[in-house]
C-alpha cells in the first residue's frame, strides 16, 4: 500500500520532468528559427512578423502546458571594436536606448525593444506589436506594423551591422499540478547578415 503512491508520484515526476525538457527544446528551437529569420531578413520592412510567424508555426507553443506571453526584439549596443556587442557586468548585453515608445530602462530612457504578442497558435497565429508608435498606428491602421525599432532602420552594412536579442517570455504548467508553473526565457543573440547593396 505504501509502495504504490511513491511508485506513481515517481511516474509523473518523470513524465513531468521529461514534458519540461521538451518544452523548453522546443521554444529553443523556435527562438533559433525566429533569430536565423531575422538575421537573414535585416532591413526588410516585415522581418519581425516573419520570423514570429514562422516561430509560431515551428512549435512555439507545442504543447498546451507552454504559454508564451511575449517575444521582445532588442537592438544591442555594439562594443567598441564593432566584433561584437557590449555585456553588463554579469554578462547580459546592453540594450540600445532612445527609441520613442519603447519601454523604459532603469535610466529612464525608453529602450530600443520590439515587444510582441501573439493572437492565435501554429501557422494561423496573428503577431501584434505592443508598444507600437501612435502616430504609425494612427496613419497606417496597422499597430503590428510599427514598433519602436522597425526593421527598416536596422543596420545591415558589413562590419557593422545591428546586432540583436530575440527574448521569449513563457511560462510552463506542470502536468500534474505539483510543480505549479514555472516562469522562463529563452534568448538568442545575433548579428545581422550584411547585404550587398547597403551604403554605408
């Protein structure tokens, strides 16, 4: 009698555990796909949208136990020798600053930071920006279309092209209720692919 409930608490652990890995793989894979699309894509006018469209239909949200609450797009500072981006002192890259309505960093400037929502999953999910400009929104009728950092003024000239963080914010319920839910992230830094007929 004894025996049986610790038999299948260690069960579901295992299920729970091994559900979690796959989890977290699979919002990996799908922030590879989205920071591979966006290097790829640089200044096109739709890059964002894209690369989240196509996150989307890559396993974004695999299973029911994922909820992904937002995806960020960040504009890193570069460093001084343009090889690569600044870093904090533990280690987390240094957002660009001064991007209108972008959301505000701890020195009080609005950060250069694309913050996404999605309506929907899989391939028919649609991707709404939050902090979009709104005087764009106003002219365009189209808020998911106007982000603080649009692609359009992204860097994309060779050695110094933009580099960039896509930040995905998820939250994972346990399967069997006795882990909760835990809150993570998943980050790829990047550098923008250079592209031939960019003028510096």
């Amino acid at each position: 009698m004894i025996v049986a409930p610790v038999f299948f608490f260690a069960i579901f652990a295992m299920m729970d555990g091994g559900l979690l890995l796959y989890s977290i793989n699979a919002v990996d894979q799908s922030a590879t796909i989205g920071s591979n699309s966006i290097a790829g894509l640089g200044e096109a006018s739709n890059a964002d949208l894209t690369a989240l469209q196509r996150m989307a239909a890559g396993g974004l949200e695999t299973t029911a136990l994922i909820h992904v609450s937002q995806v960020d797009v960040e504009e890193l500072v570069t460093n001084s020798t343009h090889d690569g981006f600044s870093t904090h002192s533990d280690g987390t890259p240094v957002v660009q600053t001064g991007c209108a309505n972008g959301p505000t960093g701890v020195d009080g400037i609005d950060e250069c930071v694309d913050e996404y929502t999605f309506s929907g999953s899989g391939p028919s999910a649609s991707v709404v920006v939050v902090n979009a400009w709104a005087s764009c929104a106003s002219s365009t009728n189209d808020p998911s279309r106007c982000p603080p950092w649009p692609p359009s003024v992204r860097d994309v000239i060779n050695g110094q092209s933009s580099f960039v963080a896509i930040v995905v914010t998820y939250s994972y319920h346990f399967f069997t209720d006795i882990g909760g839910t835990f809150n993570l992230t998943a980050t790829k830094t990047f550098r923008l692919e250079p592209e031939t007929n960019a003028s510096p």
